[in-house]
C-alpha cells in the first residue's frame, strides 16, 4: 500500500470511527458500519453487555470491529452505500454468529487506530480532540500462538494523549483440564521484561456455579420447550496469589451473580407465572382485539364453578351453610400445593379475588366470560350477592358490589372488551396483592418500598408491566430462599436491589444481580468444586498507565467467534475414563508512547 493510498484510508478510517461514536452518543442504531468492504464496526455503550466479559472485567465503552458478515441480499447492500464507497451499513442474517479476521488484517487496523489517535503522526485533516474509545479486533486464531483478540487503548497525561496500551489475547484449547502448564513465577518475570518494571500487584479471581440438580425427565414436552436460563454464579476476588489454580482464601471477597428468566418448570413459582401468562394475554387482547384462551384440561367448566361460588355465598347468608376457607383452599391448592415454594396463598382474598382463581384457569372463551359475569350482575341485581371486598379494589366489579350496600349499581354492557377488561382489572388488584403480600409477610420489603409497583396513577397496561416486574423479583428471591438457604439480611438487601433496578428499568430478564456474601457461607459448597472461571491478574503502574497480564483458565470458549464445536465435550481416556475440557486465554499489554 502506497504512502498517498495509506493517507486515504487513515483517514476514512478515522472518519468511520467518528461515526460511529457520534451515532452512538445520540442513541442512534442504524446496524454496524463497513469498512473496505471485509470490515464492520459497531459501538458496545459503557455498562452493556460485551463480548470482552468472559477474559475482561472492565465494561468501559468500546469499538469492535469483526469481518463483514453475510447479506441477505448484496443489492440491497449496494443500496445503501453512502457517499464514501468504502463504507456501507450492513443488514446480518438472523442469528449470525460473529466472524473473525485474519492476523495480518487485524494488525493493519490497529495500526490504522494507532496512527489516528497519535498528535505526532495524525494527518492534517484529523482534528486532534478528546481520545476515542478502545478498539478491539476479532482474530480467526489461525496464527501460531492462536490469537482471537487484538486490542488498542490512548491514555493521556493531563487531557493529551501522550501514548497506547497494545493488547494480545490468544486461547489454546479446548485441551483438558490436566494438561495445562502453567508457573506463576514465570509469569511474573515475563510481565517484569515486557514492562519493565518491579512493582507487582498480584490478584485472584474465581467463578463457580451452583448447579441444580433437579431431573427433567419429569417434565412434559411442553415444558422442556421453555428456557431454563437460571443462572446462579459466585464470585471471588482476593490478593496475594500463591499459587496457580488456587482455592479462593476464606478472606476472599464473595458475590452472588443471579440470573433468573420466568417460566422455567423447574421454578419453584412456576404455576404463579402460569396465572401471571393468563393476565398478560388478557392485556394483549385488549391492544389486538385478538384472546387467546386456555384450554380445558381436567376442570369444570368456569360457569359451573362461579355458580357453585354464588349459591355457596348465598347459603352462608341463609344460614344454610357455615363459613368455610376449604373452598378458598381449594382454588389455590392445585397451584401451590404441589410447589416447594415459599409462597402461600393469602388468607384475606375476598369474593372478586376468589371469582378470579374460579375463572383463570377454567374459562375458555369469550362466551363462557360473559356468562360468569351475567350470573354475578343477577346476583347483583336481585341482592343475592352481598360481601365484603378490599378497601382499595380499584376494579369495576368491587366498585358494583361497593354500589350494591347502598341498593343501587350502575348498568353496565357486557359487551364489546368490556368483559375483557373487567376480569383483566380484577387479576390486576388480586396478583398485586399478592406479590406485596409476599414481600411485606416475609419482611423482605415495606410497604411504601412498594409503592411504585401498587399504583394506580397510571394506565392499567403499565399497571401490568409492572406486575410482571414483581414476578420476575418473586422469581429471583424465593428461588433464591429455596436454592440458596440465604440469610434474612441477604434476601432483604437481594429484594432492595430488584426494587431499586425496576423503578428506573424496564423488564429485563437478563439482568443479573449482585449480592455480596460471606465467603464462609458459601464455603463448603466452592472449596470442593471446581472453578467455571479462575484468572491471576499481574498488574503495574497507575491509572491509566496500568499495564496487566492476565492468564485465564475457563470451561467454556472466551470467544464467541471461535469454533463452539467441542465446548463441553469430554476426553475419553485410553484407560475409559474422562477428563473435563478447558480453555486458556493468556492477555498481554504493551505500552507505547507517543513522545
């Protein structure tokens, strides 16, 4: 490549960084942008998740650039090529895996960042402003030493960039967990040559999961269709290693990481996520005008049971019949009953509460909906249904029955999504109440901690987004109660966080918690495990001229653009038995000045 063709690409390098950080300040996502036509770029914003995570611990915003990957249709590409012919957006295939560069390749785009953000070298046309983001590259590991990442970093003295950290990560595996060689004295000598210095600070890390032991062979074919992301992890920090692949110290610093999707069979709030599906489909027919009902499996049918409901109320008016939880029991048990969980029905659930756990599970359409509701409106009308309901009942079937003490209720039309809506606004009190129930009796929250997730100033469709952000706490914490054992104090400091998380998020099952432990309480449960993830950080200097080398010894690929083929697999042995596979990622960094 010629100094003038060298110039040209430099800076429409450059320029393609600038835009992409520029669209990404402003939140805009248009797809990542091309490169000379083997090349796309795309920004990770600071605090999500990155594909450095497995090796990195930092999550500071960033570039990553990667080989261009397939198109649905190159015309289309060419379509959207802007005014510069080398750089174009590009439209991935659905679930494409990353793609990585050869070595050579990715040397000559750090190169390029290397140049853009030196003051001494920058052409005319690059305006030397604040440092760009860090830029990492794909490598296809087809080198020697197997590289997977090539990194670049500018660190500044005052507010100029006065040089740039270099970083190298290569992974030999998967090889088996035996048959790593490794000496930590050695390490310490290479970090010393390489940075030239003798002042090491020297750090442990390791991840261990708690693995469920739970068979699926019980479960329906339906159920194994449903994602079982439950994900719990702890985690140990601690200094003064001693000695590769060590057990964390009791003096370790230790957190929980939790991950916990809803719907799982092996949840043990599972059938309270079921009712929770049911009000979700109730609020998506009213915005589709399309239902989806359940079908009937081995119940009565609801008018049956809302009949039986009415005539037993009235017999305890009557005298006829004593009071009786037994019926109330009976709504609840089929769905708690059979759970290990610490949830429990309430107590206190009045008429309009018990009406909803008649109907959820048993009505089956429209039709059948209305019917229900005609039998309590004659009830109604004709003063054969009188009974308390909760003070605080927001739905229209309370408020009739609030109207019926005075010997008067409003006419109401079933028709239209008015049925629809009034059972959607009594699930919506009911599943409230018992959430709050649950968080407030266990002493894991207070009830003005809660506030957010009861109120009514705003429109019922939120009203059900934040019910769902209730059950996927009630997810976290009682699974947590159950798997973990966990002490009053952590639960309520776990419960906290969810509650502070969900007033400024929006549901994001993904999102893993952080609890910070005792490492005795998870003692015996690491010290005879083996590690998913264990690392020693060499480290020197200060700030932003810290230099690090980090070796790494993990059970599943640190890369997700290397080959996933043989993630997992075990190694028979000549003599029949295994060995489990791991993967060791060796992070290098040089720095460079600019002066």
């Amino acid at each position: 490549m010629g100094s003038r063709q060298r110039q040209e690409s430099l800076l429409r390098f450059h320029s393609l960084l600038l835009r992409v950080y520029e669209e990404g300040k402003k939140n805009i996502n248009q797809g990542p942008l091309t490169f000379e036509a083997d090349v796309q770029v795309y920004l990770i914003q600071k605090g999500c998740i990155n594909p450095l995570e497995s090796f990195w611990d930092r999550n500071d915003t960033m570039f990553i650039m990667e080989k261009v990957r397939p198109c649905e249709d190159m015309q289309e590409l060419e379509e959207q090529q802007i005014d510069d012919p080398s750089i174009s957006r590009t439209f991935p295939k659905e679930n494409s895996s990353a793609l990585a560069l050869p070595l050579p390749r990715a040397r000559q785009l750090i190169s390029f960042y290397t140049m853009s953000q030196n003051p001494n070298m920058a052409h005319p046309n690059i305006n030397e402003s604040a440092p760009l983001p860090p830029l990492w590259v794909r490598c296809d590991h087809s080198d020697p030493k197997q590289t997977v990442w090539l990194g670049a970093e500018p660190f500044c003295t005052g507010n100029k960039i006065t040089g740039i950290h270099l970083y190298t990560v290569t992974c030999n595996g998967p090889i088996s967990n035996k048959n790593y060689s490794a000496d930590l004295q050695e390490l310490k000598d290479t970090h010393r040559m390489r940075n030239h210095s003798s002042d090491l600070t020297i750090k442990g890390f390791a991840r261990y999961k708690f693995l469920e032991t739970t068979s699926l062979d019980s479960l329906s074919l339906e159920d194994t269709l449903i994602p079982l992301e439950r994900n719990i992890f702890a985690d140990f920090s601690w200094n003064s290693v001693k000695k590769m692949v060590e057990t964390p110290p009791l003096t370790s610093a230790a957190t929980l990481k939790i991950q916990m999707a809803s719907g799982s069979p092996l949840s043990s709030v599972y059938e309270l996520n079921r009712e929770l599906q049911f009000l979700l489909s109730l609020a998506e027919s009213l915005k589709t005008g399309m239902a989806d009902w359940p079908k009937l499996v081995g119940g009565k049918p609801a008018v049956e049971l809302v009949q039986k409901l009415l005539k037993d109320l009235k017999d305890m008016m009557d005298g006829l019949k004593m009071p009786n939880s037994s019926d109330a029991e009976d709504d609840t048990a089929a769905v708690y009953g059979t759970m290990k969980t610490h949830f429990s029905r309430r107590r206190d659930m009045d008429f309009v509460e018990q009406f909803w756990c008649k109907i959820w599970k048993n009505v089956t359409s429209y039709e059948e909906l209305v019917k229900c509701f005609m039998l309590i409106m004659k009830a109604l009308q004709c003063g054969e249904l009188k009974t308390w309901v909760h003070q605080g009942s927001n739905s229209l079937l309370s408020k009739l029955i609030k109207q019926s003490y005075n010997g008067s209720i409003e006419s109401v039309s079933l028709s239209g999504d008015t049925p629809i809506q009034m059972l959607l606004e009594i699930g919506v009190d009911k599943m409230k109440r018992d959430y709050v129930s649950y968080f407030v009796g266990k002493e894991f929250a207070i009830r003005t901690h809660l506030d957010y997730f009861m109120s009514t100033s705003v429109d019922l469709q939120e009203q059900v987004q934040r019910i769902q952000k209730l059950h996927h706490m009630l997810e976290i914490v009682d699974n947590c109660v159950e798997l973990l054992k966990l002490e009053q104090e952590n639960l309520i400091f776990l419960t906290q966080s969810c509650i502070n998380y969900y007033k400024e998020n929006p549901l994001n099952e993904n999102n893993v918690f952080q609890l910070p432990v005792r490492t005795t309480f998870v003692k015996e449960f690491y010290q005879n495990a083996n590690p998913q993830v264990w690392r020693v950080e060499i480290s020197s200097g200060q700030g932003e001229k810290k230099v690090k080398t980090i070796w790494q010894l993990s059970t599943t690929v640190p890369a997700e653009h290397m080959s996933s083929s043989s993630v997992g697999v075990l190694d028979d042995t000549e003599d029949g038995g295994s060995k489990e596979m791991c993967f060791i990622t060796f992070t290098e960094c040089s720095q460079v000045y600019f002066t």
